[in-house]
C-alpha cells in the first residue's frame, strides 16, 4: 500500500509518502487511521480531527468505511478550496 501526504498533514506526519504493508485486521479507512494514529505523535496530531482531513482511495475521494486492500493509494489531505 501506499501513503500520501498532502499540505499540513504532510508537515505534521514529516513525509510525503511511504509504503506500509497492510496491517491485519486493516479492513477500511477507518481502521487504517487508527492504525496511523498509534504510529505516533505526528501521526496522532495530524489525524485527530477527520474533520478537518480527507482521504482519496485509488485517487477517489473515500468516506471512512471505504474498504482498502494491499496495492492500494491512499492519499490523506486537508480540504481545499477553490475557484
């Protein structure tokens, strides 16, 4: 699987990217959140609020019960505005 980061989760995570064999038991996006949150306090800080953070799946924005499987992009972000 690959892990993007975008904006300030990138500065907050300290990387833009990285490959991540999918954890067991990992079923959606949700579940692959939290495990990003236990990885530590980058992590934790910037995935606190799922407010204020969106996720894309294969480049499809993705609600949390998104499933997710090994190959996967996921790409997490802070929402964007625009005109």
């Amino acid at each position: 699987m690959q892990l993007l980061y975008f904006g300030w989760v990138r500065t907050k995570v300290g990387r833009d990217r990285e490959s991540l064999d999918l954890p067991a038991g990992v079923t959606d996006v949700r579940g692959l959140v939290e495990h990003l949150r236990a990885r530590g306090r980058g992590y934790a800080d910037a995935l606190d609020d799922l407010t204020l953070v969106r996720v894309a799946v294969n480049q499809e924005i993705a609600a949390l019960d998104q499933p997710v499987k090994a190959g996967d992009e996921v790409a997490l972000f802070p929402p964007m505005t625009g005109g």
